[in-house]
C-alpha cells in the first residue's frame, strides 16, 4: 500500500495547542467540579453519582480537545500527554471541591488547590471514615473497598479523556490553509456488490469502480450497503480525500433498527479532476436508479391490474 496515496496528519506538534487545551478544561473544570460535587454530595444514589462524575470529565475532555484544536495541535503522542495531564488537573479540582463541599467550608477549596499534600491527607482520611452507603446496607463504605472504588473511578477518568480528549487519527488538517477540516456524507447508498472493489482501493490506492458505480434503494430490501464521504478544503482547492464505509442494518431484539458500520478504505487523496467525475458519476447513478425504480412500479402496477382482470367478478344480484 502507498502510504503517500492516503492522508495522514502531518505530526506537527503544538505546545500552544496543548497549553489552550489545558488552560480551557482547566477554566470550564474549577466551576463544574463544584456542579460535580453538590450534585454528589446531595444525591444520595451512588450509581447517578458515577454519571454525574463521568460527565464531569465528559464535558472537560470536550472542551480541552477545542483548545487543542484552536491552538493547531496535529501531534498525537503530544495530545495524549495533554490529556493525561489535563485529566489530572480535572481530577484535583473535582476532589478539592468535594472536600470543600464535603466540609462545607468552600473558602478551603483555593486551600486545597495550592497544596497537594493537605488534600492528600484529607482523601485518605476520607477512604478511612468513609462518608455514604451503598442500597439499603446502613454500613459506610470506606477503607480498602472504597479506595478500590475511587481507583476504579480515576481509571475511568482518565479512560473517557483520553477517549473523548485526544486528537483522533483519521482528523483532517489543510497544511496549506492552517485550518482543520471536517468531512461530508455523499449522497446516495451505493450497491454492496462493489464492497471488494473497495476493498482493492484500501491496498492498491485505486478507484476502477467509478464506471461501475450503481446506487440501490436503502431500504427495505438493500439493508446493506456503501456509502461515501468525502473532505476537501474549500479555501485551497487543493486537497480532497475520500472514505468509504459500509453499512449494515438490521433489527434487533426490540425491532428497532440498528446500523453497523465498517471501514472499507479511508481518507484516499484524489484529485480534483477525480472528485468531478466522482460526483458526476453519482448524479448519474442516481438517475438510474430512480429510472429503474420507476419501471420496477410501473412493471408491478400491470402485473396487479392484469391480476385483477383475470379475477371473474361475482355476478350482480337480480334485483
Ligand atoms: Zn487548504
């Protein structure tokens, strides 16, 4: 495979995109993290709590992977680092406000903050009391179980910052325009049959399908099928790129429907010439498939009212 025929990020690190990310989660943390801590605190069932901390740190990922961005950042091993630090940050300010709201004196919240080693003491002398019960047991938990808790819960937060947080592999930077790009679904659901032809696109880099692109009707008898997305800069008219996924749908248990999703090849460069063509032969697909939906009705209506002409009618009652 031609590794040059596919983009792939350019690896340029930016400390300012880093600093951006942990100065924005840090700013939008310090208030959520006493949102976090009333919330647990005051809501006395465990298992709300565990999604009112996870979305704590949800909502911080979300707005560190912004700064990130905004400060142009397309280096991966340096945004994880930031994620990981940034994390840390979130998961001080949550346990200092905690304490603080635990000990209902808010003032020592800015305490906290400068000396780690007070908040230290005070989480372990937390893990030993332990302060809430779980169901209707009357016992607290504390000590070694709920250490394991708190471990659980950390790794968890550092699990969804990362995973929410950390610049994702297959985003698009235009080196050129300095700007990120975001990608967009083609229309049309494209025949399965030409899922092997894709296929060959993901290892040779090449697209010999375009003449024999056919679109289907998505449902309900084509549940599964192909569809394109397709990146370009508008402002350089220089990079174009373009992803196929194939899509599965069926129902499940419930009835509803459920869509499955898998990468047949992604982010192929093209050029512009291709990316015309490409669109060209789309319309046309398209065209073609509204003609043969229509002489596929237009077949069916004959077949149903030769039918019912075959059919002899009931003689009418003499009167
Ligand atoms: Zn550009």
């Amino acid at each position: 495979m031609d590794e040059f025929k596919f983009y792939r990020l350019s690896g340029k690190a930016s400390f300012v995109g880093v600093l951006m990310g942990l100065l924005f989660s840090t700013l939008v943390a310090i208030p959520c993290s006493f949102v976090y801590a009333y919330a647990v605190r005051y809501i006395p069932i465990i298992y709300v709590n565990f999604l009112i901390s996870f979305g704590y740190v949800f909502v911080a990922a979300l707005i560190y992977k912004i700064g990130e961005k905004m400060g142009h950042n397309r280096n991966r091993m340096i945004s994880f680092v930031g994620t990981v630090v940034a994390c840390t940050f979130c998961l001080y300010l949550a346990w200092a406000a905690f304490v603080a709201v635990l000990s209902k004196e808010l003032n020592i919240f800015w305490v906290l903050i400068q000396n780690p080693q007070v908040l230290w003491e005070c989480i372990h002398r937390l893990v030993q009391s332990g302060w809430f019960s779980i169901g209707s047991s009357k016992e607290t938990v504390s000590g070694i179980f709920y250490a394991v808790l708190l471990v659980i819960e950390a790794l968890c937060y550092f699990w969804i910052f990362i995973a929410i947080g950390m610049l994702e592999a297959e985003a698009i930077y235009c080196e050129r325009c300095s700007k990120w790009l975001d990608s967009k679904l083609l229309p049309g659901s494209i025949d399965i049959a030409l899922e092997n032809d894709m296929l060959r696109t993901r290892d040779m880099a090449t697209m010999d399908w375009l003449p024999r692109l056919t679109l289907v009707d998505p449902f309900p008898d084509n549940a599964t099928y192909i569809q394109l997305h397709s990146t370009a800069c508008d402002n350089c008219n220089d990079l174009y790129m373009l992803t196929a996924k194939k899509l599965q749908v069926s129902k499940n248990k419930e009835g509803n429907l459920e869509t499955k999703e898998s990468m047949l090849f992604q982010n192929l460069l093209i050029n512009k010439k291709d990316t015309e063509e490409l669109l060209r032969r789309l319309a046309e697909a398209e065209v073609n498939r509204q003609k043969a939906a229509e002489q596929k009705l237009a077949a069916e209506q004959k077949l149903a009212a030769e039918a019912a002409a075959k059919t002899p009618t009931p003689p009418a009652d003499k009167a």
